[in-house]
C-alpha cells in the first residue's frame, strides 16, 4: 500500500501525482524540487513567455498593476498543428507562483478537464468556474511539486514552512495550503512546538 496523506482528498490526489512526476526522468527520484516546465511538453503544454508588448501603455498597465491578481496563467483551448497547446503565464508574477501555476495548468491537461470559457456578464466579460475542477488540478499539483513521500519526513521532522519553502522551491504559501489539505496541521504544530 502506497504511503498517502492524512485526508481523504489529498489520499486520492497522491497516485496522480505521482504518475505526474513519473512522467519526467530524474536521475535522482528523491530530488526534493521539482521542475514543471520539464513536465509540461510530457502532456502536450508549450509554454511561452507572455509579453504586453503591442498593447497600448495604458492596457499594460491594467494587465501589470490593477488586473495583475486576477490572473495567474491559462491554456489556450486550440492546439497548435502538432497537437500541443500554448500555455501563458503571468510574466509579471514571482518564478513560485508562475511554478503552482503551471502546475495546475498541467494537471487539468493531464486529468482531461474542460478547459473554462469567457461568458458575457452585465459587468463585462469573464472566465466561468468549476470549483470541483480547480480544487482537483491545485490539489494535484501541489502534490507533484510536494510530494507527501518527501514532505511528510521533513513536516514529521519540525522543518518549519520557511525552510521548507527554500528546500522545494516554492511559497510558504503553497506549504501551508498542503499542510492543511493533507491533514497535517496537528502534527506541524506539534512538530515545532506549538502543541
């Protein structure tokens, strides 16, 4: 039986992402941080650096400053002539967050999701939502770039969400939602004295 997380979510996340990871060739499976921009070609995603460029100097604003939260990256649904599609992320976002991003934009190719559309609403234009899907491709890739094989030894040992950040290369952020999601906050706490 496979060693899983605490949660039965994050249980059922675990066997994907492990396929996930599987899909790149590591000479060291151990190897703590793990690169998505490696995996993304495995499961059809080109990616490209997105650019403002050709916008006019008040659009790059918006897109940089005032709508910069409001996106993080996306998979354009046609594919290119050789089957792949283009997946664009938000250049002005930290190399971390670009890193959960494309995760995600992974595992809803991987899982085979409906890619989202724009709907025209009284306030303007905007992408429709399956809750279900996004809480799934989050799940999963957190759990390729944190695996629980790995992440458990390190939480069971008292790393604290800082150092453990450094270590696999990603937010404290991204720490705490898998932390909480695997059903590990108990034992962090205990871990490092807060119990």
């Amino acid at each position: 039986m496979a060693f899983v997380p605490f949660s039965k979510r994050s249980k059922q996340w675990e066997p994907l992402a492990e396929q996930l990871r599987r899909k790149v060739p590591r000479p060291d499976r151990d190897a703590v941080a793990f690169d998505p921009w490696k995996l993304a070609p495995e499961v059809g995603l080109t990616v490209i650096a997105c650019s403002f460029q050709g916008l006019d100097p008040e659009e790059q604003n918006y897109l940089s400053n005032h709508a910069n939260g409001d996106w993080s990256g996306g998979v354009f649904a046609q594919t290119l002539p050789d089957g792949s599609r283009i997946c664009m992320l938000n250049p002005t976002h930290p190399y971390r967050r670009n890193k959960i991003t494309l995760m995600e934009e992974i595992s809803h190719c991987f899982l085979g999701h409906t890619p989202t559309k724009l709907v025209a609403k009284d306030y303007g234009r905007v992408r429709d939502y399956e809750k279900l899907q996004e809480e799934e491709a989050f799940g999963i890739g957190a759990a390729v770039l944190l695996p629980w094989s790995l992440f458990f030894k390190r939480i069971n040992s008292g790393r604290p969400i800082e150092e453990l950040a450094e270590e696999f290369e990603v937010s404290r952020e991204l720490i705490r939602y898998r932390i909480k999601i695997c059903g590990a906050a108990h034992l962090y706490k205990l871990r490092n004295g807060h119990g």
